[in-house]
C-alpha cells in the first residue's frame, strides 16, 4: 500500500509564477546557472543553486552558501512572492510540448515507502552528489524540486484528472523558455482528495522514473531528522517527500544516445566487420533514428549505418535484454573496452532531446563514432526496478523536464 498524501505547499503567487519557476539545479553548469539568474532575478535556479549570489570562485559548498538559499526562501515566502495554501490539497501539473501532453498528480510520497521498496529504483546513487542536496534540504527545511514518479494507470485518478481539467481553471498558466506549456490546478475538493489517497493506497508498486539522487537526499535528511526527534511517529512532514506522479500512459521517453572518442586503435573499415559478427549491418543514405527495439543508428567515418541485432546476442533478462546492455556488452565492452560507462573519458552521452544533429557535429569536432539509440520503454524501467536491479547508465532520458519552484514542501 502506497501512502501518497495531499499537503499544504508553499508556491509561487499566479503574477510571477513564470518568471519564479525553473528547470532542474542539475541541468545547469555554475556559469550556466549564474547567467540564468542573472536574466531573471525571481528564478527559483538562484535558490537552488545559491552560488550564483556569491563571486565566481567562491566555494560552492560552503556553509554560508546553504544558508543564503535558506534566506533568500523564507524571505520570499514572507514577502509574499510564495503564498501557503489553506488546506492540504493535491495538484494537477499539465505539461505540453510540441503537441504532446502529459498530466501527474502533485503530492507528498512516503520515506517508509521507498525504504521498503514499495517506491522502487532503477539506478544507484552516488554519495557526492546527495551531500549537496542533503545540505540544501536540511538548511532550507523544505524540498523544492520534485522527483519523478510513475505508476501504472488507474481509472480513478484519471476520472478526477479529467472532472478537474473540465470544471477548474488552473491557478497558472504559462509557457516556459524552452516553449513548455505548464498548466497547474488545485484539488481541494475531498471526496476527490479521499479518491486519489485510496487509489494510491491500492498500488503495491510506485517507480522513480528521474531523480534518484533528489530522493535519495531527501529521504536520508528524513532519517537523521526522524533520529533526532523524540517525537518521531513516521508520520512528520520531514516523512514525506516532494513528488509528481504520473502514470505509465503519459509518460514519454526519449533515446539516450552515445558518441565515442575513438576505435580503440582499429580502423573504421576492421571495426565494421567486427561488430557484423552480432549484428547486421546496413548502410544508410540518411541520419537513422531507430524505429523498434533491437535497431540501433551507428555514425561512422561520416556514413550512418543501420544495425540490427541478431538473436544471439538478444535475452530474455530484464537488464541484459535492454537495447542499451545490448549494445554495451557486444560494442562497447567486448571491442572498445569501455566496461565503466560511467567514468570511462572515452564515452559521452546524448539526449534525445538535441536530435541527429548532434551527433553529427559531435563526430565532426571531438568523437569517431556515434551511435542512435531506440528508447527504453517504460515497462522495460518496471520490470527492472521489480526484479530488484539496476539499468545501465543513461538509459533513460525524460522529456519535458518538472520545473522547479512552483511547489514547495517545507518539512520543518
């Protein structure tokens, strides 16, 4: 049983929530970071990435930067710029790019969950990126990005989306930089309410489909904080985390593609015939975007090539059968010797959202090869997250990313 409640959140007033909300801290490099805030003094980035208000080499981590963050945050929400809302309430956030659009529900998701896998992952952590997001959580007692959750639909969350899209306006209503249109309502009502908690309540499982580290960190500030309290019921706000959850059909995936430095000393012409023993190989006219799985784009000595698995090197296994360990076990490892993806130099990665293109102009300044992937698709991420194991680096890419800022859970 999934415990997903409705909470108070703190957000932006509806005359500057566009100019408050931002895209992820972690899309952003520090001087990326600095000139957005600069733009825009109102970004929630300058929040996030409270740097941005000190001087260009100043440490980053510093106590004193945290502390700002904190600041600059209850100033704001004692200025106004944040309103509180009245009751606890969930929110409908509607996100539409080039057509497509998709809808999750924005709530509070429970510490105990993940900690008994009920919210289940599919990728490891790193201990240096969660200190940071552990320090900004812990100094500004509040959670201001949200992670990315998904579940398998259910009729009746989808009934309330549809009641509330239909007879609500939305409390903003405005389209981003990158040309997102973001759409948020307000579910106040509580038979609806009592209908979102109960379906959740039903579902055994529930995925991080995209910050796994913004998890991670909140739930360990929960433990220290639960450790700490010798009021501790499991039930404080510091027990819940800030999340959208969206279901397994509104999700989309994009390819998560790769560029490689070099042949690993062969030619382009003994590397093809050393990948034809896995795999067809085609030669192409036009940039190849995969179309199904097992098909893959390869960019080489300016020519693309389409590659199509053959059966001996497909698995029924849920890692093992993914395009991305396909291509990794027969390409990358067995003939270029890239066996750490993670740390490897000699590897880089591409998401979908920069198109062909990319690669291209990739292997035209600093890469000899590059390959075009199909996407992982959203029931190969459950399968993995419910046998209890890991995906390959960059498996996933997300598109439209949450912005940040329009939701504020403050767990003090």
């Amino acid at each position: 049983m999934a415990n997903v409640k409705a909470f108070a959140a703190y957000r932006p007033r509806p005359d500057v929530a566009d100019k408050v909300a931002a895209l992820p801290y972690d899309v952003y490099n520090r001087e990326e970071a600095r000139v957005e805030v600069e733009k825009e003094p109102l970004s929630f980035l300058a929040i996030d990435r409270p740097e941005t208000q000190f001087p260009e080499d100043y440490d980053m981590y510093a106590e004193e930067v945290y502390q700002k963050a904190h600041d600059m945050l209850w100033e704001k929400i004692e200025n106004g710029t944040f309103i509180h809302e009245e009751k606890p309430c969930y929110y409908l956030y509607e996100q539409t790019m080039d057509g497509r659009v998709q809808t999750g529900i924005v709530a509070c998701s429970s510490v105990a969950d993940y900690e008994n896998n009920i919210i289940k992952k599919h990728e490891n952590t790193l201990a240096k990126k969660e200190a940071d997001r552990i320090h900004h959580v812990d100094t500004c007692d509040a959670q201001t990005g949200p992670i990315f959750l998904c579940y398998r639909e259910d009729n009746s969350i989808r009934e309330v989306m549809e009641k509330v899209r239909k007879n609500d306006k939305p409390v903003y209503d405005f389209v981003t930089e990158q040309g997102v249109k973001s759409r948020v309502f307000v579910i106040s009502d509580d038979n609806d309410i009592k209908t979102i908690a109960d379906a959740f309540a039903g579902m055994d499982s529930i995925y991080i489909a995209d910050g796994h580290h913004r998890c991670a960190s909140a739930v360990k500030v929960a433990q220290k904080r639960r450790a700490a309290d010798p009021d501790a019921n499991g039930n404080k706000e510091y027990d819940f985390f800030l999340s959208v959850l969206f279901s397994d059909k509104e999700l989309l995936i994009m390819d998560y593609n790769r560029v490689i430095k070099d042949l690993n000393g062969m030619t382009p012409d003994t590397f093809i015939r050393c990948i034809d023993d896995d795999f067809d190989v085609e030669e192409s006219e036009a940039p190849v975007k995969p179309s199904k799985k097992y098909e893959y784009g390869m960019l080489l000595d300016n020519k693309w090539y389409k590659l199509t698995a053959h059966d001996s090197v497909k698995s029924d296994d849920a890692v093992d059968g993914l395009d991305v360990s396909i291509l990794q076990k027969n390409v990358l490892e067995r003939l270029l010797d890239i066996s750490d993806p993670k740390n490897d130099p000699r590897i880089d990665f591409v998401g979908g959202i920069r198109g062909l293109s990319e690669l291209e102009r990739r292997c035209k300044t600093d890469c000899s090869l590059a390959f075009s992937m199909y996407p992982t698709g959203i029931h190969e991420l459950f399968a993995v997250a419910d046998a209890g194991r890991l995906m390959p680096p960059k498996s996933t890419w997300f598109e439209p990313k949450l912005l940040s800022g329009l939701f504020i859970h403050v767990i003090k």
